[in-house]
C-alpha cells in the first residue's frame, strides 16, 4: 500500500479516532485546505530522521492534522516513551517495527497499520537489522501549551 491508497482511508480512520466532546482552543496552526501535500525537509539525528508532508487544523471542528514519514536505521533510540492529546496511526513502509503501547509490544510488517489511542503511552522502534520507514498521521485536538 502506497501513501495515495493509505490516503484513501483516512477520513473514515479520523472519524473513528476523534474525541468525543474535545474542547475548543485557539491555535496558531494553519488551516488544512483539500491539495497535494510533498514531503518537507528532512529532519532528525540519531539514526531517526522524518519528513513531515503536512501540519494544521481541519474545518471541521477544534481537529489537528499532521502528517510525515519517519525512518530509522538499525539500533537507534526510539523516541521517548509519550502520550498526547491526539491519537496516532502508523502505517509501515518498509522493515520491522515494533509499537509499544501502555507496555505491550506488537510487532509491525510492512503493510501493518497501528493505531494508538489519545492519553496511551507509547513509543516505536526499528526491531529489525534494515532501516524501518513508516508514515505517521495524528489526528486530534491540538496540545495544550
């Protein structure tokens, strides 16, 4: 599955996934329009790197968007252990990931989507000996500040 067929899915994955009854705030992210999105520059260290393709707020509601593909090579650190606001969907492209999420460890095939529920303690790490790439979409109310 490539990210145009994954693409596909997401509004029904959004609708299932949003909060109920998430509060409004103010936010200075931009507004989401329908488009085509490239990737942006690469960013990382540590043997992680990402390209983030998209960031801001849908119409629709207090609802935040963001979008990039990560990859990390062989024995990196995996980020820190967190939980957020919004929910997050994994969906690998190459590799052998491993989604930790409130302490139990799934591995993920390329194909294999994970999705880790808002307030859920989670990490990913490459559990393989290539580098491991997956696309990340989180979709939520914005973080507090």
């Amino acid at each position: 599955m490539d990210r145009r067929e994954f693409s596909v899915l997401l509004p029904a994955l959004f609708a299932a996934l949003l909060p109920e009854g998430a509060a409004a705030q103010e936010t200075s992210l931009p507004e989401i329009v329908s488009g085509v999105y490239p990737p942006g520059k690469q960013s990382g260290s540590n043997g992680h790197t990402s390209h983030r393709y998209l960031a801001g707020m849908l119409k629709a509601g207090n609802i935040q968007l963001e979008m990039h593909e990560s990859t990390q090579e062989p024995g990196a650190v995996h980020e820190p252990v967190g939980k957020h606001l919004h929910n997050e969907i994994w969906l690998v492209r190459e590799g052998l990931c491993e989604l930790t999420t409130n302490g139990v460890s799934r591995m993920m095939h390329p194909g294999d989507v994970g999705i880790c529920c808002a307030g859920d303690l989670h990490y990913i790490r490459n559990a393989g000996d290539t580098q491991c790439s997956y696309f990340v979409v989180t979709v939520g109310p914005p973080e507090q500040k």
